[in-house]
C-alpha cells in the first residue's frame, strides 16, 4: 500500500471544523475530502488527520494522511480531488511518504496564526478571516506579557475543559507578535495546544493590550490554574493553523 | 446643506456593481448605501460616487458624496451607517467637504489594482479578490510590455464598446507590475478609464507573460484600434479600486 501525504488550505468560514464531532447542520472538512477521496479511488478511504481545528477555524497548511494502492501519480491525484473539492478546500500538495509516516502521532509541533484587525472600522476582505479590534493596542505590553507565556508551563487556566483531561504542560517554543500595517499577528508554536489554548491566550493578551490586565498578572493566571482568570476565548475566524511540522 | 464625503470599502463579490444598471437579482453598493442612508436620515439622500465599478468588482477607498441638513456629527454618521450596513461594505471615513465638492466631476485620477495569484494551488483565501493562474508568467517580459502602454494613447483596442463612445484617448500615469510572493499585483493610474480597459490591458499583459505576444505586439494592437487583437477581459473579481484622488 502507498502512503500518501496531502497538504491541505481551507477556509474554515462555512464547516463545522475539521472533524464532525456533534451532529451539526454543516459538513467537516475532514469528510468533504474523504468524500472526494472515495470518488477519486471508488471506494471509501479513512484520512488521518494531524489534528482538528476548531468550527471556522482556516488552515494555510493543514497535514493528513491516507493508504491506497491505486498507482495514480501524485499530480494526478491532486488535480482529481481539487476538481472534486468546494473551492474552499484546496489539496496543495501531495506526496507519496514513508508507510509508516502518521499525520497526528508523528506531529513535532505546529504553528498557529491568530490575526487582529486593529484600525477605526472593519474591512469587508478581512472580516472572515480576522477580529476587528477597533480601541488601540498597547503592543509592547503585549510583548513583555508574552515573555511570561513562552517555555514550560502548566495552561490549565488557558483551556477550556473537556472530558477528564490531566495533563495541562505544554511548550510554548515561539510565541511572537507582529504588527503590519492595520493588521497584529500572533504566531504560537508548541508542540501540543490543549482545546481553545491559542484563542484563550491571544484573549488574554488583548486584555493586557487593552490596558485591562498589567503585564506581570500573566504570570498570576498560570500560577492561579483558574480559567476564570484568564481573558475571553476569541472567534474562530482569527485563527489559522499555518504549518505542521515532523 | 451640508457637503458630506464618505471614502467607502466593499467585498463586490455579491452585488452586481456600484450601480444598477439593468434589472438583476442582486442589489448595486450605491443602493445599499443610499437605503442605510435613509435609515440614518429619515429621508431619500440621492447619493454621487466617484464613477462606476462592474459586477463583482471590489474597493478599499471608493468615494462619494450626498448633501444634508442634518447636524449629526461625521463620527455619529459613520457608526450610525455602518449599523445599518452589510458587512461586505464599510464605510471608512465620513469627512464634511466643501459644498462644490462633487465625487464624480472633481476626480483627478484613480488607481485601480489587479491581482493575479501565480501558484501551483488556487487558494480558499485569495479566490473572491484575484485571478488564479498556475502557469509561469515572465514578469520582465509583462513589464517590458507595460513601458508601451504608459502615457497618452488611443486606447480603442483596450476597450469593450458600449453606446457611441467616441474618445477613445486616455492617459495612463502610473502602470507598475509588483510580484509579493506569489501574488502578482498590476496597479495602474489615469485620469480617466475606458469601460473594461483595465481588465483588457491586464489581460493583455497575461498573453505577454505565457509567451503568446512578443512585448513589442502591444505597440501594435495599439496602433490597430481593434479589441479583438488585444487579450482577453479578465474577471471582475481580480480588480479593486484602491483611491480616488481629487
């Protein structure tokens, strides 16, 4: 059998996210492309994917993975599912991978983007894709919160609980904040994110942006493993899952 | 009377343009501006854009102006506005002008702007605002191109003909061709368009960068006052009009 890669960008706007996990009224993207994977092969294929996002939550470069042993050439399957996908799911690469390569469980880490609109009004081209915050932002505030986040910590108070989750370490190896023009990035890299992590803390730095929180109250929230001390969780349509790595 | 400028930004993708022309199924930008404005108002407010933008076209500064007698101030008519608007159109700037200040008789030039995205892969995030083009374009070759088309010429061959439009001649000021990663921007100032000139020209411009014109062929369909030498009427949904200067 083949193992086959695919590189995958959405536009979470309309989906319920990437796995169905409730009964919900929209698609995942998860089926739509199994979906076209079972009209490309005709028959039905299991894909793996390295993790969810959320309910409108985008993807520049989502990873997952599926066996076949049909013979069709990587550009060929990739033109075939793209001529079956929506056009806000887009397969932009597809690589034939070792057998024993698994799109979650090999996952080294991954990189979020969470995108603030900060300008007097809302742009109607920004307004899927991110939060229009329309009060200044104090970024060096933000930045110097930040420090506190990054390495080692129990996030406890940045997630969201469910199920009976124990462990709440994670590594925050990159968490950077860039401003360009009208539009403030924040990109987080971890190796794992407990469920809402990235939309809770980007929550709470607003706050510190805001004036609301001091710099150094992150640290109290960490300490305090209380979600109830942390910032509000942000909208989905900020959120991008911008690269897996392994 | 109060002057009233507004500089406004919309998402053209579901409208059939700036103005209704014949009957369509879906609203003009102008009509959905002008019933918020009389939401805001409590009165029919005719209101005057800077000219035309055709179906599914988009802006980031289209401008316009209507008279009033109301005393609201230009903050409270912004906010008031964009209460009332879809969220594909925003109404970035309210500025009270002098009362000869016309949107459309005043304009000095305009910049509009094409994008092309040169990629492998179309993209979930580009496909409302740009042309999605997988074969490589040879930038040196389109700019070459473009040296030709700068300044003052008859641009018949550049033009879709609708009534007995006789003036032909128009003044291209600024024609620049800006790769961004792989998006390919075509930005281009006049003191005034043709109907669909922009679109043609970067058409045109396109069977220069695939190899299907020598970039010497565009002095020649110039001088030959004929549309059907020149390239094809790319999509409205690449162009964007980005100011309005007076």
């Amino acid at each position: 059998m083949r193992n086959i890669k695919l590189t995958i960008e959405y536009d979470g706007t309309d989906y319920c996210g990437w796995q169905t996990q409730n009964a919900t009224r929209t698609k995942s993207i998860q089926q739509v492309i199994e979906e076209a994977l079972s009209k490309v092969f005709q028959k039905k294929i299991a894909l793996i994917g390295s993790g969810r996002t959320d309910s409108g939550v985008h993807a520049c470069n989502q990873t997952a993975n599926f066996k076949t042993d049909s013979r069709l050439s990587q550009d060929r399957i990739r033109s075939a599912l793209n001529s079956y996908l929506p056009k806000d799911i887009v397969i932009k690469r597809v690589r034939e991978v070792d057998g024993d390569f698994h799109a979650r469980f090999r996952v080294k880490s991954k990189i979020y983007r969470y995108s603030i609109l900060n300008a007097p009004a809302p742009s109607p081209f920004n307004r899927r894709y991110s939060l229009f915050i329309p009060y200044p932002l104090d970024l060096e505030k933000m930045k110097k919160a930040a420090t506190y986040l990054k390495g080692r910590h129990n996030f406890k108070s940045f997630h969201r609980a469910m199920g009976k989750q124990k462990n709440f370490v994670r590594t925050i190896k990159k968490l950077e904040i860039i401003q360009r023009d009208e539009v403030i990035f924040f990109e987080i890299e971890a190796e794992g994110f407990l469920y809402h992590m990235v939309r809770i803390i980007v929550g709470t730095l607003l706050e510190v942006g805001r004036g609301r929180f001091r710099p150094g109250y992150v640290k109290e929230i960490l300490k305090q493993k209380n979600r109830n001390l942390a910032g509000p969780t942000l909208p989905g349509r900020g959120l991008c899952l911008m690269e897996v790595k392994y």
